[in-house]
C-alpha cells in the first residue's frame, strides 16, 4: 500500500489549522501541526509539503522558512493576509515555492498543494533515475545525488533553483525567455505576475554561487537568460 503523502500545516491560529486538517485529511493526506516557528524547522524534514502561515507569534514564517532551507528542499507554501509582490518576492527569496493569500477557496488550496507536491515527487524520481553527472566550468551538478558543488564545496538550492540552474546547464548554447524557464520548470501558464517569480529565483541562484564578483547567469537585454 502506497504510504499516505504528509503535510505539515505551521500556523498559530487553531482554527485556521483545524480548517486545513479537515480540508485536506478529506483527500487522504496525512496531517502534522505546529504551532510556531520553532516546531515547524524540528518537523520539517519529515513531511512531502509544508504550508507555513507568513504571521506567526515570535519568528516569523519568513525566518521559519530560511532555516528549513538549511535542512531540506522540502516545497513550502506560504499563508498570508497580504497580496503585495513585495512581500511575494521576500517569500521567494527566503526560499518559499508558492504563496497563498487568505481567505482561499478549497479549490485554489488544493490545487497548490497537489501541483507542488507533484513536483517535488518527480523531481526527486527523475533525478535517481537519470543518474548524471553535469560539469560547467567549476560547478558540478551530481543528478543522481540531487547535489551542486562549486570548487568541491556544496552549493544549497532550493528544488526550484536547482532545476532552473540545471536547465541552462544543461542547454549552454540557448538563451531562454523568463516565460520558458517558468513554463519548463512551474509546468504552469505563464502570467504576468510570473515573470517576478523567475527574476527572485534567479536572483537567488546567483548570489549562492557569486564568485569574486563573477556571475554564471547572464541576462540577454528583451532575450531572457543563459549561462554566461
């Protein structure tokens, strides 16, 4: 029997967990709750999603989430009551996957959730199946152990930056369009607001292998990106 998908559920408020609990228990997915930031990084490495509410009591969501990041590249959807692309890119840039504004439908909820663990499932299945080795100038992306080095030192990315590091990787020669990275690697139509998320991430891969001030991605003014 296929063992139950878990979802960690990290919010202070009992209703707003009790909410989710039922939602997404009602389609067999197996419930953890924390209550704060604190039991949310203990709890993390345990469970296929974490829904982290961005408010909470004492550490923030935001910081909740750097910390996971130091653990697990486990997909983290962010809970707010804001809508703001500022606080979208902060959410991204702290190493969040997708953002959910309350008050959500059940709909929009549980399509979040199926799509990004979807992803994180494939991913992880691709990547021991493919069993490559890619080299770029000094940086090494081992498929199979899902690992990136620069000089021999490990490199931290989240499932997103690593694919999208790993697309243009893969594919030197090719400048890709913000709307091909989102659409290869979201697997989702790409909207105008998408763009930004792409840039976050983008930005976020660079600053991780910044070297002596020399960038391995390259932005082609009205093209997109490549590798440089």
């Amino acid at each position: 029997m296929q063992e139950k998908q878990r979802i960690l559920v990290a919010d202070d408020e009992p209703e707003i967990r009790e909410v989710l609990r039922m939602m997404l228990g009602s389609e067999g997915y197996e419930i953890l709750e924390a209550v704060n930031a604190e039991e949310a990084v203990e709890q993390a490495e345990r469970v296929d999603l974490v829904i982290l509410d961005v408010m909470m009591p004492g550490e923030s969501g935001i910081q909740a989430c750097t910390r996971i990041r130091e653990k697990t590249n486990v997909p983290i959807l962010f809970l707010t009551a804001k809508s703001g692309e500022h606080d979208k890119v902060i959410g991204f840039s702290a190493g969040g996957d997708d953002y959910l504004v309350k008050p959500f439908s059940y709909m929009e909820l549980l399509s979040r959730v199926k799509a990004l663990i979807r992803r994180y499932r494939v991913y992880q299945r691709s990547e021991k199946e493919e069993g490559k080795i890619v080299f770029y100038r000094d940086i090494t992306i081992n498929q199979e152990l899902q690992t990136v080095q620069m000089n021999g030192q490990d490199i931290s990315l989240t499932e997103m930056e690593y694919q999208i590091l790993l697309l243009l990787v893969s594919n030197p020669r090719k400048v890709f369009s913000v709307k091909e990275i989102y659409e290869t690697i979201w697997k989702e139509l790409f909207f105008p607001n998408s763009g930004n998320t792409v840039m976050v991430h983008i930005r976020n891969i660079r600053r991780k292998l910044e070297k002596n001030g020399e960038s391995y991605i390259q932005n082609i003014w009205g093209r997109g990106y490549c590798v440089n």
